[in-house]
C-alpha cells in the first residue's frame, strides 16, 4: 500500500505516537521526528508530502524551521500545531510559510479534513495502492487497469481499511470504526451489506484482490 507521507514533527511523545497510529490507520504513510533538526536530517530522505509541525519544538520554534525550509525551496503543503489561539500566532504562522494551523486540543477527524483539503489544494497524490487496484480518496474512485468504479464515502473507507491491511484479517468492529462516526449504531448486517457491495465493484475490475470473510473476526483482502 502506498498513500499520501506526513512527517510529523512533535516532540510530545505520546501526542505523536497517537497522530501515527491514527493516520496510518487513515491510509496515510506517517513517520514522526521529534525536534526541528531532525526535520532537516530526515526531510530529504524521507521525501513526505506533507508535514505537521509543532511551533513548540524543545531546540526551536517550529515557525522558524517552515521558513528557512520555504527558503530553500520546499513548498509541501504544512500544517502547524499550537497550544497558543492567539492572533499574532496565527499570522506569525502564515507569514513563515504554514498553509493551515490547528490549535491544540484538537478533534483528529478535524485533522484530517485539513489534510485532505491541503492536498487537493496542492494536487498531491493521495492514491492507495494494493496490487493493481488504485483507491484515489478525493474522487472516491477504485480502478484497476483504465477501468474505474465509483464508491460511496464509506465504501472508500472500508476498502482503504482493508488496502491498508492487505493480508491481515480486519476485524468487524475495526471496520465499524473506520466507516462509521464514532458513536453511531450499525448492525452486522449493515457491514455484511457494504462488504457484499464491495465484491460486486471489486468483481468489475480485472486482477484485483478479493475480500474473504474469516467467519466470526473479521475480513481480509487478498
């Protein structure tokens, strides 16, 4: 599987490890770093498409790493994080070069969002990938070899939660999570039903993998 890198930069080490599980779990490709000179070490060779930066970095401010990289010319789409709402952040954020900023405590799903705004902002390439089956999460669309199926927002995100998994049984309730917000009540037959629809779209695309139910966990793509 291959989707859209985000670096982020965070040196709260458990803030961090939850925005990684959380937008790998979104089909992103996340890898984290915890200071402003481990951003300039590891951007080069990392190659992300995005970034996330904390302004509060332990050996700089996060405002001054975006600026000397947008000297450089790097113009990745970047989003900041704060702990600090005030206005004269905010611009001071802008000014550096930032594309967005969030400030802290944030709802994920609100991160998300912005991430996928900055990137079809910046037409970075969002697309998943399992085998020759290609999942772009803007145009909700699955295609395999020129054809192309459309998908309901929920079918994109079960599929992607199976892409991302590929070759490991998805549990039912993992599933529920992905497709559904969070709190809402959907019987098994509801998932079975998106599941059955899946096939049927997944059947329209030549080579593409299957979804195998593993009766009473889960579902797995292979």
């Amino acid at each position: 599987m291959t989707g859209a890198k985000v670096m982020v930069v965070e040196d709260d080490l458990d803030l961090r490890g939850v925005l990684l599980r959380g937008l790998q779990e979104e089909g992103f490709a996340a890898v984290g770093v915890g200071s402003g000179a481990e951003l300039l070490e590891r951007i080069e060779p990392e190659a992300p498409d995005l970034l996330i930066v904390d302004i509060g970095l332990p050996d700089t401010d996060g405002r001054d790493v975006v600026q000397a990289l947008r000297a450089q010319g790097v113009s990745l789409p970047i989003l900041f994080l704060t702990a600090r709402d005030a206005l004269t952040d905010r611009v001071t954020g802008f000014s550096a070069g930032g594309d967005d900023y969030l400030t802290k405590p944030f709802a994920f799903a609100e991160l998300v969002a912005r991430l996928q705004a900055l990137m079809r902002r910046s037409g970075a390439d969002t697309s998943v990938e399992a085998g020759n089956l290609r999942l772009d999460p803007v145009a909700h669309v699955a295609s395999a070899d020129g054809q192309k199926v459309s998908l309901t927002p929920t079918e994109f995100r079960l599929l992607a939660k199976l892409v991302a998994s590929q070759g490991s049984t998805v549990r039912r309730r993992d599933l529920v999570r992905t497709g559904w917000p969070h709190g809402a009540r959907v019987r098994d037959n509801t998932l079975d039903a998106y599941v059955a629809r899946l096939r049927k779209k997944l059947a329209e695309l030549p080579g593409t993998p299957g979804i195998t139910t593993v009766h009473g966990v889960g579902y797995i793509l292979e």
